[in-house]
C-alpha cells in the first residue's frame, strides 16, 4: 500500500531547499568576491621590494642632485670672486701705472728743460767749479733759489752740479738732479738740505758733457768763460732712475 505525504508538506521541504540553495550560492558568490578584492589589492613580495629599492634609489638620486648643485655653487662663487679680485687688482694696477707714468713724464721732460737752459746759459756765478771739482748743486735756471715746473700736475725741480774744465774740448760736465717737491718743500726753497737730499737719492739722474769750442778752433784754448760758442756739443753720458 503505498503512502503520499500532505502536499503541503512536500512544499514546505522543497522551499527550505530552494533557500539553503540560495543562501550557499550567495556564500560562494560573497567569499569569491572577497577574493579577488584582496587579490588585487595584495603586492607580491619581490614586487614590494623593486618597488622599495626603486623608491630609495630616487631618494638617494636626489640627494646626489644636491650636494652636486651645492659643489657647482660653491666651485662657481669661487671662480667669480677671483675673477672679481683680478679684475680689482687690474684696475688698482693701471691707476698706479698712469700715476707712474705721469711722474716720469713730468720728470724727464723737467730734466729736458734743465738740460737745454744750461747747454746755451751757464749760470757762472752758481755753477762755476774749479780743479775739476763738481761744484754744490744748486738751481739749473732763473734766479733761483730752485729751479722748478709744473708738468702734468707734477711739480719737479732740478738741480745741478757742474765740473768746468776750459781749456778742453769737453768744457763742462753737468751732473742733473730731478726730484718732485712737496708743498713742504715748495715753501722752504732757501733750504740748501733740499738740493742736497735730491742730490744724494734722485728720481732721475742724467750726466751731460757740453763743448764750448767751435769744431774748427783757430785760437788756443781760453780760460774765460764762453759766450759765442756755449753747447756747441753735447753728450748724454748717462741718464739713469732711481740710481
């Protein structure tokens, strides 16, 4: 005899089925979800570490970036501030030229003049020396006391010092003295420690040898003093800086 159960009952089994069924299926579709979430996110370990090094390396390039803008700052301010230093340096130099320059100019050409003045106007009342004896230095021309010009801002004087030989054909031998001259200086020409100090340490020195005969001398030699004939010939023995 074969038995059936209620279809009510069968019902009720089939939908506590269909709903452990769904739920199971739900279970499954939520823990593969999850999975493949961390699946994603989740870095495998040799990857994490290319990624590490790569991150210090970039830290470390950076620091190498720095300490070589620092070296190139620091090797390029060096190189500026010498540049700086011999460009001062040059420009320092060149305003000493000029100013030595100057001087030696105005020297030399007062020498010039001196020279000039006593080739064709003795001054034998100053200069006259005998025996072969140089004479004190004294004024070169004018009336003295000092004999001095003002050339390029410069004001040089000159002295001189004379050994006269009359009966030779190199009557006289002039020793020339320059020197510039302080304000000091300039105020106390009647001292005679002036000639005497530029004398003993002059700037320039120059030693001239004048003839006072005509090149075709008739009458004998003279012991007077020339008058005609005064710098006929002239020879620079010497003209020496700072001797």
């Amino acid at each position: 005899m074969e038995v059936r159960e209620p279809k009510e009952t069968v019902q009720r089994g089939s939908r506590r089925e269909i709903a452990g069924v769904r739920r199971m299926t739900a279970n499954l579709f939520e823990g593969a979800s999850r999975r493949t979430r961390r699946d994603r996110t989740r870095v495998p370990r040799g990857l994490r570490r290319d990624m590490g090094a790569r991150t210090v390396g970039a830290r470390n390039e950076n620091g190498a970036v720095l300490v070589l803008a620092l070296v190139f700052l620091i090797v390029v301010g060096g190189v500026i501030s010498a540049l700086a230093t011999w460009g001062m340096n040059d420009l320092n130099n060149t305003g000493q030229f000029t100013s030595a320059r100057t001087l030696q100019y105005g020297v030399s050409s007062a020498t010039e003049v001196a020279v000039q003045s006593i080739r064709y106007t003795p001054l034998w009342t100053t200069q006259t020396a005998q025996n072969a004896s140089p004479s004190q230095p004294t004024f070169c021309w004018g009336s003295g006391p000092m004999s001095d010009v003002t050339i390029n801002g410069e004001d040089v004087a000159v002295w001189c010092s004379t050994v006269w030989t009359p009966l030779s054909a190199n009557t006289r031998t002039v020793t020339f003295s320059a020197c510039p001259v302080t304000a000091s200086e300039e105020g106390a020409q009647t001292d005679p420690q002036i000639a005497a100090s530029c004398a003993s340490n002059p700037t320039l020195q120059a030693n001239v040898t004048f003839g006072d005969y005509p090149a075709n001398l008739i009458s004998p030699p003279t012991t007077g003093e020339c008058a005609v004939y005064c710098g006929t010939t002239m020879t620079v023995n010497s003209w020496l800086w700072n001797p």
